[in-house]
C-alpha cells in the first residue's frame, strides 16, 4: 500500500540526475582519461583505396577506413579483423598524423 502511494504522487518523475554524474560531463570522463589516453594511443586506423564507381561508367579510387587495429607489441606489430583488409588494395596504417604500409603476416 506504501508503494502506491509514492508512485501515485509522482516523485519519481521529479527526480533530476546531477549533470556532474553524467556520461557526457568531464568531470565523469576525467575518472576515465588515463584509460582512454592509453587506449586511444594503441588504437590505428587501416585505410585501403577502394574504386568509387561513377555514373557513367568511370570510377575514381579514393582511401578509406576499413578497418580498426590495435598495437599489441613495442615492434609495432597490430590485431585486426583479417575479414576487413584481406583483398584490399594498397592498404595503409595511419597512427595520428603518420601513415605506413602494412606487411601483412
């Protein structure tokens, strides 16, 4: 019968989060920024040049991301989906504002 009651008076609709507890605040992410800052310094974009088909019949190649890969060794070596990059054409890794290409193994 207590329970009805609460819920009958609608302060459960008038509770409002604190916005410093959010996901989206920085507050919330600076818990998380060493993890992240490691994260995002291990994670590498894979680019290939796909064909872009035009209406016409002519196509030009353009590079795109097809891929995410991760650092897994001081060497440099990188984890990714083999699915994503087999069969693509002139791959290549970007870290930052570097790119490299890849030796595939």
């Amino acid at each position: 019968m207590v329970v009805a009651l609460l819920a009958g008076t609608g302060l459960a609709q008038n509770v409002r989060p604190d916005a410093n507890k959010m996901k989206g605040s920085e507050s919330f992410r600076a818990v998380f920024r060493s993890v992240i800052d490691k994260a995002d310094a291990a994670t590498v974009y894979v680019r290939a040049d796909l064909l872009v088909e035009r209406p016409g019949g002519q196509g030009r190649r353009r590079s795109q991301q097809v891929a995410l890969g991760t650092v897994i060794t001081p060497d440099g070596d990188i984890l990714t989906t083999a699915a994503e990059v087999v069969g693509q054409d002139n791959l290549r890794v970007a870290v930052g504002n570097r790119t490299f290409d890849p030796q595939i193994v």
